[in-house]
C-alpha cells in the first residue's frame, strides 16, 4: 500500500470513530441498555417571538409531558436520549408551533424562533381568531 490508501484508510476510520460517538446517545436510548440515566436539565429560553415567554412550555417529546419556563427558565427530568422541544402553552390549543427538537442536557438553550413569513403569519393568525382580535 502506499500513503495514499493509508491516508484515506485512515480518513475512513476516523469517520467510522466520530458517527459512532454520535449515534451512540440514540442507540443506547433504543437498545434501552442497563439501567436509564435520569438528566436533570435546566433549559434556558431565546424567545425570539413578539409573544411572552410564559406563552411557551417545553414539551418531553417521549411522554407529552410539558413544563413551563419561569423567568425564562425550564426545568425538567427525563431519560438520556429523550428530546425536548419547544411548544406554545395549552391555553393555545387551536394555534400550532413546534420548536426544534434538541437532546436532552444538562444545561440547555433552546429558542423559539418565529422569524419564518408563513410559520410567523399562520401563528399569529391563530392566535389573534383564539382571543378575537
């Protein structure tokens, strides 16, 4: 062989390396292997909508469970693995938004943006029908 494939070999295994290290948290999590890790995560908001942060809530994707932010701070518990995702408050059931979904940390930030035309014209609408205006 000569440096060329030892190179590329070598490129192929330290890629082989780095998505395994990544899959890792997802195939452990759907293995369910030994006992689950509990995280304790505090996630912060970017609120980056003319709404209130106390109109969004963090969502447990796994169990529908959701968890309000106070002072723009969410605290919440769950399974390695399990992804949170910003959603607006139930108050505001007839409106959708969906934030990104992120795996859970220990310490998060997590923002809520509205910035897209027809995502922002479409929940403001909803929202503006829910209180009449």
């Amino acid at each position: 062989m000569n440096r060329r494939d030892n190179a590329v070999i070598l490129l192929g295994c330290v890629l082989a390396v780095v998505l395994v290290y990544f899959a890792l948290p997802a195939i452990h999590s759907s293995l369910r292997i030994g006992e689950p890790k509990i995280i304790r995560a505090s996630v912060r908001l970017v609120n980056n909508c003319p709404l209130a942060d106390q109109s969004f809530t963090l969502r447990n994707t796994q169990t529908g469970r959701s968890t309000p932010f106070y002072n723009g701070i969410a605290h919440t518990e769950a399974e390695r693995g399990t992804y949170l995702q910003i959603v607006l408050a139930s108050r505001f059931n007839d409106v959708i938004f969906n934030g990104e979904k992120q795996r859970i940390r220990v310490r998060m930030t997590m923002t809520a943006d509205c910035s897209s035309g027809d995502r922002m014209r479409g929940m403001m609408d909803g929202i503006a029908d829910k209180f009449g205006k």
